[in-house]
C-alpha cells in the first residue's frame, strides 16, 4: 500500500520559502511545525503498521495533524519575506 506524504512542504510546495522563513524566525510556527511533524510521522508509522493502536486513537491523531496544518496554513499565507 502507498502511503501520502502529508509533510508540510508536500502539502504546500508553492510556501516552500515561507516554511524555511518562519522556522527559522517565528518561534510559535517552529513549535507548531514540530509537533505536525511529530505528529506526521507517528500517524506514518500506524498506518505502515509499525506500531498498533485502536481505530479511534489513529482518527484522534490525524485530526490532530489536520487542525495543525490549518494553523500553519493560516500562518503562511500572513508571512511577507522580507527582501
């Protein structure tokens, strides 16, 4: 079975300068960029059936990972690099 990819930079390739802009400068989007990240990767590994966990504890997870990228989301569209 193929796997999505749902990082951030797969999921919003055209904000590719604005991830790198705000992780290096804006430390709320940092930590919120490492927990989806975290969270990314551990939805990555039961659904690869790494690791075992209940159906409903999966859905938790990915809700979680979807209410993340609409904050950063949000965050990436206000971001103006300065030139």
């Amino acid at each position: 079975m193929t796997l999505e990819k749902h990082d951030l930079h797969h999921e919003f390739p055209e904000f590719t300068d604005e991830i790198h802009h705000l992780k290096l400068n804006d430390n709320h989007f940092a930590r919120l960029f490492t927990e989806y990240h975290e969270i990314d990767h551990e939805v990555n590994r039961i659904e690869q059936g790494v690791e075992n966990t209940s159906d409903e504890y999966l859905e938790g997870k990915k809700k979680q990972r979807l209410k993340l990228k609409d904050k950063l989301f949000v965050m990436l569209k206000k971001v103006q690099i300065p030139a």
